[in-house]
C-alpha cells in the first residue's frame, strides 16, 4: 500500500459534485457508505487476485486442487 499518495482537489471536487445537504455525505446512502463498500471492495478484490496468483505459482500443475490422488484399496 502505498502511503505518500494524497486524495486530489479534483477528486473531492468529483465525489462532492452532488452534494447539497449533509445526508448527502452521512446518510443510509450517502457518500461515505459508498465509499467505504467501493474501497473494501477493491481491498478485497485485489486480495483475493494476489492470493490465487501466488496459489497457482506454487501448485504442481500451475492449478490448485488437480493433484493426482492415491487411493488404498
């Protein structure tokens, strides 16, 4: 994550476009509830896109769960 980034004028600007009274930010489904559904979302998202990569890189096939299995009989 990177930590020297900073939130733009002109993104504000956007997100605010459509604000006119303070539910616009804080009510059932005002701007903060969005944003935080889109940043978990995306956290979530690029969580689980780094967790199968690095699944298929370390299983036998390149695919997880295709491992030939050995029965008894």
């Amino acid at each position: 994550m990177r930590t020297d980034s900073t939130i733009t004028p002109e993104l504000l600007d956007q997100l605010l476009a459509n604000y006119s009274k303070p539910e616009d930010l804080t009510g059932e489904n005002g701007l903060f509830k969005q944003l935080k559904k889109a940043l978990i979302e995306r956290a979530l998202g690029a969580e689980l896109t780094e967790q199968a990569a690095s699944s298929r890189s370390s299983s036998p096939r390149g695919r997880p769960g295709l491992m030939a299995s050995t029965t008894r009989s």
